[in-house]
C-alpha cells in the first residue's frame, strides 16, 4: 500500500534576504491542518519519465506547528530585490518511471522551519530548507539505500512534494521529516517553474538538483574514474558524529601578514605521482598533504594557498563530444557546491564523511607545524556551464535568474571566460557566499581565502562595475571573515582590471599583476624596466600607499598555477599547449618569458646555466621585495610542463610534483630556494609594516632615466647596522659596481651570487674579502650583508 506523509503548517514572518520586508504570510492559519501524501519510491535517475499533475489531498489529524515554535532567525537583515509572495496552488507531482519497487516505508512530515537553510536537525526530525524565488514546484528527494558499490548513487528513492501553501516561508520552501534517520541518507530537489527562458528561467523537473546548502555532497567516489564519468551529485549528511578533536593545545598561527611566504600548490598534484613513494590509497589527498609536512618545513615557506578544494566534477569535460573530452579538470575551477570539501580528496574513495574528516586533519597537522592555510575559492562562476552546453546540478535549476548574471534577454553573462557569471552582490546570493565562507572558517578552521576572478565580485546585477560593492565591504566587516587572510585576484575576463584599486576598506590584499610583468621584463633584460623594477621591489607603494593600505597587501608573485613554470618561463618564448585540445587557442599570449637561446629542452650547457642563473634571480628578487611573496609548487625544483601556459586539464607529470627530480637537485636549485626563504625570516628589512622613507633605503643610482640601462643596486638599512647590499644586472655583460661603505666597524659579507654553482652561490655566513668593487657577471645578481668586523 501507499505511505503515508503528513504535513503541518506553521507560521513565521522573517527579516532576510529571502523576505520582502512588507510581506505577511497570512496563508498560515492557527487552525490545526495537516495533508497527507501518496509517494511511490522510484529510480531517482530513471531517464524516462511521465509527469502528471493531480491533486490528491486526504484529511487527517495532527497536532498544529504554530508560529511560537519557529525561531526567528535574527542574522539575516537585507531584503532581497524583486521578492514576491505569490501563492501557488497546490500540486502533488506523481511520476510513473519505467521501473518502480514496492512501496515506500511511512515517514511523518511537518511543515518544518525556513532556517537554517540546507539539511539541519531539530526537536521534530531532520529539517529541510531551500530558497527558490521563482519555483512554483518543488520536490525533496530521498534515498537511504546502501551503497553497494564505489561511486554509485544511483538509487530508489521516495519523493515528497512541498505544497507551497503549507511548506514555504517567503520564497524558501521547507518541510521537516521525521523518523529519517540522522546519517547516511543522499538528498536532492526536483524544481519546476516558468519556462520562458528569455526571462532568464532554466527549470527542469526532470533532474535532482543538489541543495546549494548542502554541507556534504556525494558522488564518485574514485579521482578520474572514467568508468563512472557521468556520476550525479547529491547531497547528504551525518547527525551522528561527534565533534572533530582539534586538540586541547590547539592553536591557529596567526602569522601576521607582512611574515608571510604563500606556496600556493594543488592538493592532488602534490603528492598523487607515484615518485611520492607514498602508499597508493592516500596519493593526492588531503592526507597526502600530511605526510608531505616535512617537505614544506624544510623549505620554510609559512602558508599554503590550495587551489580549489570544494565540491567539483574533475570529469565535466568527459561528457559530451568535445576537443577537450580527453582531459580531467585536476585544477578544480569549476564548483559544483560552495560548503562541501571535495569528497575525491579523501583517502581510498572513501566519501564526503571521510573528506570532512581528513580535512580537519589536514589543517590541524598544518597548524602544528606553523602553516597557515588559505583556500583559492572560485565564486565569479559555477560549473554549470552555459545555454550550448548546459551542465545543471543545482543553481541553475534552482533558480537560474537569482544566481546568475543575465541580459535583458535572460541569456548569461560571461565575465568569468567560463560561460556563465555568479550574481554575487544579489542579496540572496551574497548571503550564500558569506555563509559559505564562515563556514570554512568555523567549520574547517582555515585561515583566509584567495578569491579568483574577483573583480566579478566587484559588479553589480546587471553586471556593471560598482564602487563600493556590497559583498567586499561585508567580507571586510565581517566579525569573522575580516580576521581572515583575504586576498583579491583584482580582474575578470570582462575588462575590470583593478590592481591598486580594488575596493579594500584597508582590508583586502591583491594578487599584484604589475609586479609579476615588471619583474619578468626587467630580469630578462628589456630595456626601460629598471623604475618599475625598482619601484614593486619596494613595496608598489604607487599602487598601495593609499589610505591605511600597507606593503603586504601586496601580494608579490613572478609564478602562479595558470601560465608558464619557472622552469619554463626561462625555456620558452611562446606556449606549446597544442596538448589541450584547443589547437593552442587557449592560455594567455603576453607571458613575457624568454628562453635563454633555445626552445624547450637543450644539451647546451651554457643556456642550462643561463636558466639556472636566471630562475635564482628571480627567486631572489621575490624573496627581497617588500610585501607578501607567493611562490608556486614545484618551482623550488625547477618542475616544468614543457611549455604548456594553461595544464588545468592534464592528471599527469604535468602538473604533478616529481619527487624524483626534488631529491636529484636536493643539493642545488632546492637550497637556494630554501635558503633564501630563510633569509627573509631572518631578516626585517625585507617586510617592512610601512612604506620605506629615506632612511630605510639608498639608491646607488643616477642613471634613472637612461632607457637602455638594466642595472639596479640599493641598500636596505637595518636598525641593527646589519645592512643589506642588493645588486641586479640584467646585461649581457659584467657590471663592475661600486660598492658603498658598509656602516662604521662593519664589512661586506657575500651571501649570494647567482652567476656561482652551488653551494657557493648561497653561502649562509657570508663569504669575506670583498673590496670596494664587484664584478656583477651578465644576468646575475648579488646579496651582501654588513657584519661586525673580524
């Protein structure tokens, strides 16, 4: 026989953005009323289906939820613009599938409570809340059969539909289900509404969608199993675990900001080779990470910047034909769900609960060891694609002109380059991102967030630019996020480049594209530099001495996951991504590189030591300059991907850390990189709380204004007297510089030569005998440090 499922109303009136401020929900009534529902359980992905509206109502008695028993939820205080509170007739969908089972076992249902949003426990059961502005039908599906092999979620499932007039609240729509039990259960919604698209709506019932609250999300369960490429996404949860153990000696570092050294890397790449030597099960997880600790102590960097770690589809490429059907997305630009922890990042396929988990002990082990963790987080785009080639698993068919930026036609903006742009500063939306972002700081304990594309989150509705954009201020001012490490990647694909002018509130810090072109073009000798190379080895204060903005938030970076290595930027004058499918169309053209007299990989062992020289100039000039420096993964080893600008798409030696090559060039290029790093702890003079005045640094220069001169030396002063003497020459051909007196009873210490094999180009004590010239060979550069004297 059919189960029986019943429904309570309840009455609540609520201050939020899913709320208009002059709404009264006055179609709940204190008269005990309650509806019971025929469900069948069904194939919850069955791709033959016939839908059929009918009204199918039993009376029956139950007590009354009233309105004293809904607590208000007093966080949400914007208003949503264009919120109706429309009424819908009530509709029970019943669907015929190819194949159904026995019936469904009986579940008591109450009209549940319109907060917190996404799957939550209460008193009454397990609670369920969803906005949708513009569904006129919306159905919560469950599925509580057992997993019976990895990556499988194809289940039955039993399908509740939410009358409107008894289970929404404003535009969110919720129903509370009792006797449900607290833990493995996989949920997801069928959403229908107005069809038209050119209004900007993208319903279709015929696909469960995941809850855009969904605080685990389930799905394959097997990095790139491609025997299993077109996984659906559902959400689900666990009432039943206890709280993690972070310790009762537990603290988060707290580096301040101008201490800082990001080493921005990928979760899998970092340890999924099999050079890793690590047991295959954890290979590119986050407990990968964890046995790598060691690895990042030794090079001394202090904060990791993961790419991204929430919920995506490492597959989206595979399934449909395409010139990109042959890759798998290993960067992770492209969220299926801002709150849950990529579940194929758990050891040995073991789930969304064992990523919870094993990310919580990934932090922990990180701040054990004084490393700060920041998340690369991605909310300009979802992975849904565009109208070509539609991708929907959640907000698109949640409600597509809420989350999304449309034209007056209802077709897709497209300031992300990916096809579709996040509505971030609609209030509904930001209420999600900052949700989103406070629960990875609560939940997760992370540190700070880098935020991609962020100049999206800098435009409006209509996807104009805006001064002083709602989302950023309320990062900034937020109890929460404004202790974090916030960071901008200040532009978009549209045009809004705002490196030194992104809105801050004397807050946020900016990933500093100028620095990273001007340092490039000055080491590798183009003429007319040496100002600009000065002047971001300085702090950029032409771009940040604004306001109370300091140096360090000015992120510092030559390297970053997308465009060439430092490995390849000193062995490529143009990319070679022809591997990517896109006949080498994609990827940025303006790399400013140079290949030191031969394409790609040479026997020539002049142009090896040129390169050699030229990635420790580079590393020198990022480690010295004030701000905070961001290196990137592998670079301390020299990895590269053969000239490939754009490898998202490669889980391969391409992207993956060879541990191999660390330990063969252990003894070279890796303890310079380290050493330097070591440095510039040591030393304050490199990260200054404030811009340099005169007394900070001396300039040996009066050739500023000659375009053809691509030499540069200064002193930074030391309190202590332990001055440091910094030369760059970036000719074809030795510089004799004049070295300035070092300060009263102190003498000149070489520590670093660049143009020396190792171990001699870093020498940690300082090497004696230096006189009043230094021959500074053709493309190298030098570090002396004054020492008391013998």
């Amino acid at each position: 026989m059919d189960a029986l499922l019943c429904s309570q109303n309840g009455n609540q009136i609520l201050n939020s953005p899913f709320f208009n401020s002059k709404t009264e929900l006055t179609h709940f009534t204190s008269r005990s009323s309650v509806r019971c529902y025929s469900i069948r359980r069904l194939n919850l992905f069955s791709s033959m289906r016939r839908l059929r509206s009918s009204k199918s109502v039993v009376g029956c008695n139950e007590t009354l939820l009233n309105s004293t028993q809904v607590k208000k939820h007093d966080r949400f205080e914007l208003n949503a613009a264009n919120v109706s509170d429309h009424l819908v007739e009530e509709n029970v969908i019943e669907e015929e599938a190819t194949q159904s089972s026995e019936i469904s076992p009986s579940f008591k249902v109450s009209a549940g409570q319109a907060f917190p949003l996404g799957a939550s426990e209460t008193e009454n059961g397990i609670n369920f809340a969803l906005f949708s502005q513009h569904a006129s039908v919306v159905t919560l599906c469950l599925s509580m059969s057992e997993r019976k092999t990895l990556g499988e979620v194809d289940a039955e499932v039993v399908e509740l539909p939410l009358d409107p007039n008894v289970n929404k609240t404003g535009d969110i729509w919720h129903i509370c289900v009792e006797d449900l039990p607290r833990h493995s259960v996989l949920y997801g919604y069928r959403i229908d509404g107005p069809r038209e698209w050119q209004q900007g709506h993208r319903f279709d019932s015929s696909i469960v969608l995941v809850d855009p609250y969904a605080k685990l999300v389930e799905g394959r369960r097997i990095f790139g199993d491609t025997s299993n490429k077109m996984s659906k996404f559902l959400g689900t949860y666990d009432f039943t675990r206890l709280p993690f153990d972070w310790g009762d000696d537990y603290l988060q570092p707290n580096i301040p900001e101008k201490d800082l050294v990001v080493y921005e890397m990928n979760v899998r790449a970092f340890t999924a080779d099999v050079s890793s030597g690590l047991d295959p099960d954890i290979r590119g997880s986050y407990l990968g990470v964890i046995e790598k600790i060691p690895h990042l102590l030794e090079l001394g960097i202090n904060a990791v910047e993961l790419l991204p770690v929430f919920e995506f589809d490492e597959l989206e490429l595979q399934r449909h034909p395409n010139p990109r059907d042959h890759m798998i997305n290993t960067w992770g630009y492209s969220t299926v769900n801002f709150f849950a922890p990529m579940s194929r990042y758990a050891s040995a396929g073991g789930g969304p609960l064992a990523a919870q988990w094993e990310f919580k002990q990934m932090v922990k082990a990180l701040h054990a060891a004084g490393i700060e963790v920041i998340l690369d987080v991605v909310y300009n785009h979802t992975n849904e694609a565009d109208d070509v080639n539609p991708y929907i698993t959640s907000f698109r068919g949640v409600d597509n002109k809420v989350y999304y930026m449309l034209d007056v036609n209802g077709r897709y903006l497209n300031f992300s380059g990916c096809g579709n742009t996040l509505n971030c500063n609609h209030p509904v939306v930001m209420e999600l991102i900052l949700d989103s972002l406070r629960h990875w700081v609560i939940e997760y304990h992370v540190d700070g967030f880098r935020f991609d594309l962020a100049s999206v989150l800098c435009r409006g509705t209509d996807g104009s630019p805006l001064n002083a954009p709602p989302l950023i201020k309320a990062i900034a001012k937020d109890d929460i996020l404004s202790k974090c490490k916030i960071i901008a990647e200040p532009w978009d694909c549209g045009g809004l480049y705002l490196v030194g002018s992104f809105p801050n509130w004397d807050r946020w810090a900016e990933w500093n594209g100028k620095y990273r072109d001007d340092v490039r073009r000055f080491i590798k000798g183009d003429s007319g530099m040496k100002g600009n190379f000065a002047t971001r080895v300085a702090g950029s204060a032409d771009l940040y001495k604004v306001n109370k903005r300091k140096p360090y938030h000015s992120i510092n970076f030559i390297i970053a996951h997308d465009g060439f290595t430092l490995r390849d930027l000193v062995s490529y004058n143009v990319k070679h991504n022809d591997a990517n499918g896109e006949r080498g169309n994609d990827g940025c053209n303006d790399n400013f590189s140079w290949n030191c007299g031969s394409e790609g990989d040479t026997a020539d062992a002049n142009i090896e030591a040129l390169r050699s020289r030229q990635m420790k100039n580079f590393h020198l000039a990022l480690m010295i300059s004030q701000g905070t420096p961001m290196m990137l993964m592998g670079d301390e080893y020299g990895h590269t991907r053969y000239g490939n600008n754009n490898s998202y798409g490669h889980d391969t030696a391409i992207n993956n850390f060879q541990w191999g090559q660390l330990d063969s060039r252990k003894n070279s290029q890796f303890r310079f990189f380290a050493e330097m790093i070591k440095l510039r702890h040591k030393h304050a003079v490199f990260g200054h709380d404030n811009f340099l005045e005169k007394n900070d640094i001396t300039w040996h220069e009066d050739n500023w204004y000659n375009f053809e001169s691509r030499f540069l030396a200064f002193t930074l002063h030391d309190d202590k007297g332990e001055d440091i003497y910094l030369a760059f020459n970036a000719h074809d051909y030795f510089v004799k510089a004049i070295l300035p007196s070092p300060p009263q009873k102190m003498r000149w210490l070489r520590v670093v030569d660049t143009n020396l094999a190792s171990p001699d180009d870093f020498v940690s004590d300082g090497v004696p005998g230096i006189g009043a010239l230094y021959d500074v060979a053709a493309f190298s550069s030098i570090l002396l440090i004054a020492k008391p004297q013998a």
